[in-house]
C-alpha cells in the first residue's frame, strides 16, 4: 500500500473511463443523469436501484457517498492491492469500505484472503473441537486405556486404567518394548481378567504386529486414537499427568513406596461422580485403611458361608488328651517321627508335646499320630500302677488299724512288723481288675482282730 507498480496504479480517469465500457455502469451512470426508472428491467441493477438516492457522479466517476463505485474491470487489480500487506478478513473489509464499493464486496473480499496461500499457511489453529466422550462401559474391566509415562525421575511406567472403575496400574518397566508390555499385561490379566477394548495411542510398542498378535489371541479390540492427538486417549493421559504430580509431591520414601502410597491413595478415595472408590466397583469392597480403626463400632468381619471356616468337617476330628502317648513330627536332623508325650492343647488342632529328650514342641493336629506302648513300655507302667497300689493301699487302711499299730509299735515295735507285714502282702497278691487309668480298690471282707492281739490288754 505504500507503493505499488506501475502497471498496478489506479486513478479517477482510469475509473471513468472503465465506468463507460461496464454495462452495468454505464447504465447506472445514465440514470444518475437522467433519472431513475420508475421500474427495475433487471435484478442485477437492484443494488443500485435501493441506493439511487445516495447515488452521485463526479468527473465521470460514479459515487456511493463519498466512496468510488468499482467497475467490474478494475475489481481484481484493486483486491490485490488491499491484500498487499496479508492483512485479515475484517481488516481488508474496513479498508476497502473506506475507499470504494461494488455489489458483493464482502464476499470478494473473503474469497481472495481465503484463497491466498500465504494466508492460509500462516492462520492461527482453528477452534478446537468438543472432546469426544467414550461410552461409559457396563461393567468393571471391559475397556482399558493404556499408555506410557516417563522418563520421570529416571524411571519409565506404563498406565493401565480401566475406564468403569477408574483403577489405576503403574508398573515400572525396564524398557520400553512390546514384550515388556505384553508380559505386564498378562500379570494383569491373570489377575483381572481379559479386557473387551484396549485403547492406546499409535507409538511403536502399540502398533506392532506381536501387540496385534498377542490381543487377537486374547479376543481383544483394540482401538487406537488419532495421530498426535493425545487428547483422544484422555483417561491414560490424565493418569499420567496425575502420576507425575504425585511423584513431585512425595518427596519422603523409596520411589517403591511413594507409588504404593500414591496408588493406594487413588484406590481407596471415591470418584466425584460416582460417589465411590476405584476398590468398590472394580473389587466390590472397600479396601481397609489407618481412618477405619478410629470409628467406635469396628468389628473383626467374619466370613460367613467359607467351608474351610463354617462348614463342619464331616471326617471325625482327632482329639488327644493331656499325657497321651503320639509320635510327633520332626523337622530337624534325626528320625521323621519322634515319640513324645501331650503336654497340653494350644488351639482347636494344635498341641503342645514334650520329646523323650525334654524338648517342647508345637504341633498340629495333622503332625500327630497316636503311639500304642511297646511290651518294654507296658511292664514299666504296670510296675509304676503296682507301686501306685502299694501306697494306696497303705493309705486305705481303717484309722482304727493305724491307731491299734501305732500303739503296738510303741509297746514292742519287732512284735509287730512282721504281722503288718503279712497283713499288707496279702493285700497286694489279690488280683487288679480295674483298668490302669482308674484308682483301684479292694474287694470288701470281713475285718477281725488278729489272734495275736488277744495277748494284749487294749
């Protein structure tokens, strides 16, 4: 606008001259002299016909106003001249309308800035289009959106997020190749399941035949986003920035443990529009934390309906008692069972045993057997319950009995330890016929004084 060329100069002959030659404007011209029809021949003449009272001519140049009505010839040259310095849209119509006119200027106007190259490379972006929601899923890990996060902190994760629940996974990973992706995902389907959808970007790992391979296996869908706009693959994407934001805050701890806290912390808080945790709709449970321990109410949960727990078994159930003999089991050097003695129980199917050496030993109940006393055995225990009666049967003497020898001791005590003697041993040789466990007793017989008492004066 500051120069042009030569050939492109425009002046007011140049306009009236080119007004004659137009067949519209010269018309118009005509009528501006003459006068105005008192009926329109032609539509193209409408525009002029709305304005004749604003219409004017001057030195051979037709006037709207104060501005210069272009004739056709001269329209291209004088649109190429407002578009020297590129300017826009709204600038180019302001320029032009403070100089000249013709019908359909605007359009014209816009037609050269939206056809001129220059201008079309250089435009700014054009409004960015509403983000594409993703249908909401049914039901708990059936579409799953997964990305890379890193290097960060020089470590590289890969962000799975199930798209119902919210559930995030943050796995560190080696390196960043589609075999450590694969080998990840299958600990997660172990776990989880085997996804209907996962959604990726194009990045190599993900758009390669293995990947392809390894989800047709699974009877996966997997659909990726368009090129370089991360933007579609928003769930992933936010993790992301999320996961990098967590890591800046936690400065206290291995990385291990800041993400174990940090994904414990997204596990357990409720989502803002479904009012509950990450743990509740993909696990149908909260997840225990330090917070439950303060309400007053807690309780030990019990599983009702666990067969290892509330079903009875219906195979009879060992019961042992203090003092039984079992062979216990051993895990140390030396023979595999050991015979050892119950001391006493330590639970429903434990035991407290004690070894032949004095040792004490815990026990369950499937690390027992009963042991049966070898003839060794029994001919020391029969010695031990004869020993047992002897003191029994001293003990069960009548009081009057103890009371007689007592007073025959002191008077001549030879006289009278060689009847007690007799008296007692025929106490023993009478027969045992209750069982060991039980505390014997004597059959019942007549009682009388012995003929040798006569002797005495009582």
């Amino acid at each position: 606008m500051l120069e042009s060329d030569d050939d492109m100069i425009m002046k007011a002959n140049d306009i009236a001259r080119m007004s004659l030659k137009d067949p519209v404007i010269s018309r118009v011209l005509n009528w501006a002299w003459k006068g105005w029809p008192a009926k329109l021949s032609d539509e193209k003449f409408k525009p002029f016909f709305s304005r004749q009272l604003e219409i004017s001519v001057h030195k051979g140049c037709l006037l709207w106003g104060n501005r210069v009505v272009i004739p056709s010839q001269a329209r291209s040259r004088l649109l190429t001249m407002l578009h020297d310095g590129h300017p826009g849209i709204v600038r180019m119509k302001a320029l032009a309308r403070s100089y000249f006119w013709w019908p359909k200027m605007d359009e014209d106007v816009e037609k050269t800035v939206n056809t001129c190259d220059v201008c079309q490379s250089s435009r700014a972006a054009m409004p960015k289009a509403p983000v594409h929601s993703w249908e909401t899923p049914n039901n708990p890990w059936s579409r799953l959106h997964i990305d890379f996060a890193g290097p960060f902190q020089g470590k590289t994760f890969l962000i799975v997020v199930d798209a119902f629940s919210k559930w995030l996974e943050v796995i560190p990973i080696s390196e960043m190749s589609t075999r450590s992706v694969i080998e990840e995902l299958h600990q997660l389907f172990a776990t989880h399941g085997l996804p209907n959808t996962i959604v990726s970007d194009n990045a190599a790992q993900f758009a390669s035949v293995e990947f392809q391979q390894f989800l047709k296996r699974g009877a996966i869908r997997h659909a990726r986003i368009a090129p370089f706009h991360p933007a579609s693959n928003g769930q992933a994407e936010r993790m992301v920035r999320t996961t990098k934001e967590a890591f800046r805050k936690m400065v206290h701890g291995s990385w291990k443990q800041r993400l174990a806290n940090f994904l414990f912390s997204q596990r357990v808080t409720p989502c803002g529009t479904t009012r509950k945790s990450p743990a509740e709709l993909l696990m149908k449970r909260r997840l225990r934390t330090v917070l439950d321990r303060i309400h007053p109410n807690i309780e030990e949960e019990t599983i009702e309906g666990h067969s290892d727990v509330t079903k009875p078994d219906k195979q009879k159930i060992r019961i042992f008692a203090s003092d039984d003999l079992v062979f216990a089991r051993n895990y140390a050097h030396g023979p595999k069972w050991c015979p050892a003695t119950i001391v006493a129980p330590t639970g429903p199917v434990s035991y407290k045993v004690r070894t032949t050496d004095g040792q004490l030993w815990k026990r369950h109940l499937d690390q027992l057997r009963k042991r049966h006393p070898s003839t060794e055995v029994t001919e020391d225990i029969e010695a031990d319950v004869s020993k047992t009666q002897q003191s029994n049967i001293a003990d069960n003497l009548s009081q009057t009995e103890q009371e007689d020898c007592q007073q025959l001791m002191e008077k001549s005590p030879s006289a009278v330890v060689e009847p007690i003697a007799e008296h007692i041993s025929e106490a023993i040789a009478e027969p045992i016929t209750e069982p060991v466990a039980e505390q014997p007793t004597r059959p019942p017989r007549t009682r009388r004084k012995p003929k040798w008492m006569e002797d005495y004066v009582v």
